[in-house]
C-alpha cells in the first residue's frame, strides 16, 4: 500500500507545473554556463582548480555546478516539492479524501516523503548530467585534476563526478525534511518553500557572524560541502561522516515532528 501510494506521489507530481520549475532551474543555469563559456573563450578563474581546467576537461563543469548550485539553487528546487508536498492537499481541499482511503496515515505520510526525496535526488542528478554532457561535448572526455593536485583518468573522474552529486544529497535530503515539517505544520504552500528557503538563508547568515564560529561546523549549510573530500587523493572520509550525523540531527526530529502532526491532523476539517 506504501508504494502504491508512492506511485500516486509521483504521478501527481508529474501533473504539477511546480515540478518542473524546479528542474528548469537546474537545467537552465548548466546550460548557460556551458554556452557563456564557449562564447566568452576565457578559462582564467582565480585559484579554484577546476575552474582553471575548463576548456581543458568536461569534467571540470559539473563540479563547478555544483559548487554554485549546491548552496541555493539546489536547496530551493528540492523545497519547491518538499513544501508543498503537503500543504497542496489543504489548499487543494483534496486531504480529507486522501486520508479516508484504505492507506493509514502512516503509509501516506512515507509516500510523500519519499516523494519529495525522489524529486530532489532527480534534480541533483540531472543538473549534474546536464553539466558533465555540456561539458564533454565541449571541451572533451579527459583526465582531471583534483583538490590535491592529483591527476585522475576521464573514467574516474566522472565516478568522482558521481559520487560527489550522490553524497551531497545527505544534505539536501535534510533540507527536504525541514520541507516536509513546515508543509504538514503550516498548511500553506508558499509558507513552506518560503520558510524552508528562508532556514537556510538564516543559517547562510549565521554562518558569517563574526564570534559564533564555534558552532559553524555544525550548520546544515556547512555541510554543503561534505563531498569536497571525494576530491582528494587519498580520499577524505572525516567530513562526509561529520555531515552524516550532523544532518541526522536536523533529519530525523524534522521528520518526526512532521509525523506525528500529520498523524494528528484532523480529517474532518483537513
């Protein structure tokens, strides 16, 4: 019953302009890099090393993708769905039906959960395919250089490519939880995105104050980053374990809460 209404999920985002503005977000902006760096012929960028290795190696977009998307665009794609997941329901008035069919609370709140978490691993994931086919067809399957300088082959470079998108989704799975509380608690649509945008704004912020860096290292948006240590020779295990529980403290009460307020809703007046 839990994936057939998981399946219903996914069908009636299918149906929602909503969802595609999210993609086009994240399709669009690779596609204008790729394009504006073809025209402009200048691949000086300061000291990053991938962006000094465009024109030299496709791989060198994608990474540079999701250097910049990662800490907005990402997160505000994702809470698009994650927002709304819920809320829809109430303004569309279509909750009270939902919840009085033979699936219990329980299997229609994981539905949509998954849902949401479906939306944003597909955002992630073809951002970054749009990025890496842009970058290959223009500038060339090869090797690639990482944050320690070492020389990788074409091959492994777009595992690396992967593996990164793949674990900076332990983030941004968080940021869809925080979607999902503020989508069952608030009943409101543009509440939600606005407040789930709106947390990680407040964080991005915090993050600069002078004085607080004590506490920097255990922001969801410091966690953003986790996946730069794939880029490394040998690998840098520390910060992507550090994002694992770090998020998990942001995750799991997120979801919960959200559980347990969507298990109390009242299906008379939903």
């Amino acid at each position: 019953m839990t994936l057939t209404a998981y399946r219903w999920e996914l069908r009636k985002l299918i149906s929602q302009k909503r969802t595609y503005l999210g993609l086009g977000l994240v399709i669009v902006l690779p596609l204008f890099f790729v394009v504006f760096q073809n025209l402009h012929q200048s691949h000086e960028h300061g000291d990053n090393v991938f962006a000094s290795q465009i024109g030299q190696s496709g791989l060198a977009t994608p990474v540079l993708m999701l250097l910049f998307l990662s800490v907005f665009m990402l997160p505000l794609a994702a809470s698009l769905v994650a927002g709304d997941i819920v809320a829809a329901e109430d303004g569309n008035g279509t909750l009270k039906t939902i919840l009085t069919r033979s699936a219990n609370r329980g299997q229609v709140f994981a539905a949509k959960a998954l849902a949401a978490v479906t939306y944003a691993a597909i955002a992630v994931f073809v951002s970054a395919a749009v990025a890496t086919i842009g970058g290959i067809v223009s500038w060339g399957f090869n090797e690639i250089t990482t944050y320690s300088g070492t020389t990788v082959s074409a091959s492994e470079g777009l595992l690396l490519v992967c593996a990164a998108n793949a674990f900076y989704m332990i983030p941004l799975l968080t940021v869809v939880g925080v979607g999902v509380l503020l989508s069952t608690a608030t009943r409101n649509s543009a509440a939600a995105v606005v407040g789930t945008v709106g947390f990680t704004i407040v964080l991005l912020i915090v993050a600069q104050i002078p004085g607080l860096e004590a506490i920097k290292p255990y922001l969801l948006t410091e966690q953003y980053e986790n996946w730069h240590g794939l880029l490394r020779t040998p690998t840098d295990w520390a910060p992507i374990w550090h994002s694992l529980w770090v998020c998990a403290l942001y995750a799991v009460p997120a979801l919960f809460a959200a559980y347990l307020v969507f298990l109390r809703r009242d299906v008379a007046g939903g």
